[in-house]
C-alpha cells in the first residue's frame, strides 16, 4: 500500500514519517540547523553533484520540512513537494520554475487579491506577461495561448464568487496543447485534489487551512509528476536545455533517477537556491501539527459553512449569499464533481444598505475576529472592498467579484449556536 492510496486522514497522521531514527521520538523533530556535517570530501562531492539527495544547507532542504513535503504530496496524490516560506512565494515560484523574460502565462482572473498583483505588477515587471481570463469560456485559455505559453493558472474555490474553477475541462485542453495547469488550492485542502482532475501542479498558502491555527505563514509546491515535460522540449527549455546555473544539469535526464520530479528538484536546486525564500524548521514543526487533524478540520469548516448560509439565505437583512450550494446548476454542479465531504468554509453575502452597512456589520462583531485571514479555527470576516481589494481599480474590484457591501466570511470550528448568534446580533446592529 503506497502512502498516497491510504486514506486522508491517516496520511495527514503518518505520511513522511515514522518515530526518529536516533532518539524514537514519536512526535517530528524540530530539526533547528543551518547545516549538516558530510561524512568525507566524497559525500560532499556526491551531494553536491546530486549523485545523491542528502542535507546540505536549510536554505535548499531540511528534515522537518522534508516531513512536511512528503506528507502533502502524498495527500495530493503527487510526486514530490517544496516547501517555501509564503504562499505569494509559491505562486511566484511555480510560474518562475518554467517561465522567463519573455514568456507569457495565461490566468484566470478568478484570484487571491495578491495573486492578481503579483501577476498583474511583479510578474510583468520581469519580463512574464500574464493573461488573464474569464474562466467561464475554458476555450479560452487555448485562444490566449501561443508557442510562449509556459501554463495555466487558476484557484480551486476562488473568492469572493467562491465559483469552481472548471479544473477538469482547462487541464484536458491544456494537454492537448502540451501547456500545465497550476492549481491554487488553499481554499480547499482535502474536499479537492487538483492532481486528480489533471493538474499538472498545486500550490497552497499552508497559512490558511493546512497550518489552521493562524499562527504561522508558509507555502508549498507540489509537483503532480504527470506531465510530459520532455515531450514538449520546445516549450519548456528551463527543464529541457543545459542549465548554466548547474554545470549544464538538464533536469528532466537529471530527475530520472529520482522520479518524476523534474519541476520539482528544478524548484528545489536554482529557485530556492537563488531567491531563497525558505520556511522555517519551526513552521514546518507548526504545520505538521495543523496537518494532523486537517481532514477532521475540513469537515467540521464545511459544516458550519453550509449551516451560516443556510441561516444567511433565510435572513430578511441579507440581499444575497455567495457559497458554492447556493449558486445556479452550472457551477453548484461542478462543486459536486470537484468537491468532496463539503463546500468549504467561505461564505460571501451582501447586505441591505451597502457598503456602510457591511462596515457597521463588521464593526458590530464580537466572536468574529475582523483580519484579512481565511482558514483558521476562529470564525473571520472582512470588508474586501476596503481592505484585501482595496489597492485594485473600482473597474478590477467588480470583475473580480467585489461588490461594495460584499463581506467576506471565514467559518471556523465554533458552535454553530454562537457563530449564527454573533451573525444575528450583528446584522440587526447595522440596520439599527
Ligand atoms: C493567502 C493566500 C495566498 C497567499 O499566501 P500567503 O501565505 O499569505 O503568502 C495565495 N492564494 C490564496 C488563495 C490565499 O488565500
């Protein structure tokens, strides 16, 4: 039985590992290093050379964090996993590990508000033009393509229309031109496996549900270890041509000893080499605990979701709820195809009076903490107008989904009783 056929949640429990092989501590060890002594000038050699994986320095690769990769990648069903230091470093670097000055992305506009900007800003700014597209039209991402295209972008549950992206149809088509799909699916660890719909690879921010307890900021990359990279030689000469930053390495011939990893080590051995944006052996500790009760998180987020819009789409104070049960058959019906065991915990809605009456909403919460946060144990509510979407255009807030009195909720691990009590007693506040 190979660890990714195991069940959830036995994987987020023991994937990676198994009691310390020096000490038989059962908990994960912080390992708190820099570096790691060599045997002899051979093993440094060997190391170096990648002849053979092993610790070198806790800028390319750790022991707590080499737990913490193996087990994601084994709740993904995927080959390999990189831990970095946010969840924007992995957006950015997943992009980075193929594309170059010149290149273009194409991404639906569907996003994280500091994906958009990444993409929109920074991104352009090096040299990689980003396309972005309505992900109603799938057919569209072929139509943006050209033979510069490096991947496809989207989200998995995007807020705040919290519509599914049509993972399944986009990555068909992307096969067919020979083009990856990048999947964001920090909004929904374990009701979703992207790789399982034809991603080719997925990225979290383990801020949110992964580490689950608001205490700490981290991403991860995961390397699905499907998609024919040599086959489209052409199109990807990051993995396919001479790397000069490493002795003319050619990562897919490089990888095959190793596995289909070549994105991965590629990731691993010049990106996080080069731009360092290493997590913590600490936080790597800290989403381990999160991972060990994720799937057991996951279901009680997504029944308090459901339950807080089924109380909001009652309410004579709400014009409208944004969840995924709520919508019109095209897209509730595709939740049910990509999403299992729930709906997640994000719950949009707007209210009568606009955007001063959803500020005095939020003014008026007491067990909801107000912060620009989703996927914590604590229920959290936000103002995306005035806050995560302020830096965009009146024009960009409305094609991504913003409305004035849009509030933004994150459903934590509450009594449902107290959560739909604050709600109330805040709703009736900003009609007062
Ligand atoms: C928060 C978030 C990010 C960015 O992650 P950080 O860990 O804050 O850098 C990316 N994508 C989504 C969907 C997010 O919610």
């Amino acid at each position: 039985m190979t660890e990714s056929s195991k069940h959830p949640e036995t994987i987020c429990l023991h994937a990676g590992y198994r009691a310390d092989p020096a000490t038989g501590s059962v908990a994960p060890p912080i390992y708190q290093t820099t570096s790691y002594q060599f045997r002899d000038t051979e093993h440094a050699r060997a190391l170096f050379g990648l002849e053979e994986l092993g610790n070198i320095y806790t800028r390319i690769m750790n022991p707590t964090l080499d737990i913490l990769e193996q087990r994601v990648a084994a709740l993904e069903g995927g080959a390999a996993a990189l831990a970095v230091s946010s969840g924007q470093a992995a957006s950015a670097m997943a992009v980075q590990n193929i594309a170059q000055a010149g290149d273009n992305i194409v991404s639906s506009t569907d996003l994280y508000g500091g994906t958009y900007v990444l993409f929109n800003n920074t991104l352009r700014q090096m040299g990689i033009e980003v396309r972005f597209v309505d992900p109603a039209d799938p057919e569209e991402f072929r139509r943006q393509s050209d033979e510069r295209t490096r991947a496809w972008y989207a989200e998995t549950l995007p807020n705040p229309r919290l519509q599914v992206f049509p993972i399944e149809e986009v990555a068909r088509i992307g096969r067919e031109e020979g083009i990856p799909l990048i999947v964001d699916n920090t909004a929904a660890p374990v009701i979703c496996q992207p790789l399982q719909h034809g991603a080719a690879i997925v990225v979290y921010s383990a801020t949110k549900y992964l580490g689950g307890h608001g205490t700490s900021v981290g991403g991860m990359i995961v390397d699905g270890g499907t998609f024919p990279w040599d086959k489209h030689a052409e199109r990807f000469p990051l993995l396919n041509q001479p790397d000069s930053s490493y002795h003319g390495a050619v990562w897919t011939e490089a990888a095959k000893p190793l596995g289909p990893i070549a994105y991965a080590l590629k990731a691993r051995v010049t990106l996080l080499r080069d731009l360092g944006c290493a997590m913590s052996p600490f936080n790597a500790f800290l989403f381990l605990q999160g991972m060990e009760t994720l799937p057991l998180r996951m279901r009680e987020h997504c029944r308090n979701g459901q339950a807080v819009a089924d109380f909001l789409e009652k309410h004579p104070q709400v014009t409208r709820v944004i969840y995924p049960t709520k919508q019109d058959e095209t897209y509730y019906g595709r939740a049910k195809t990509h999403l299992k065991g729930g709906f997640g915990s994000l719950c949009g809605f707007e209210l009568e009076g606009g955007a001063a009456a959803g500020r005095k909403f939020i003014d008026s919460l007491q067990l909801f903490y107000h912060v620009a946060n989703i996927g914590d144990a604590r229920s959290l509510a936000i103002h995306p107008a005035t806050t995560t979407h302020s830096q965009l255009t009146e024009a960009e807030q409305e094609a991504s989904g913003v409305s004035p009195g849009y509030v933004r909720l994150s459903i934590g691990l509450e009594h449902i009783d107290d959560i739909l009590a604050d709600l109330d007693q805040a709703l009736k506040a900003a009609h007062s």
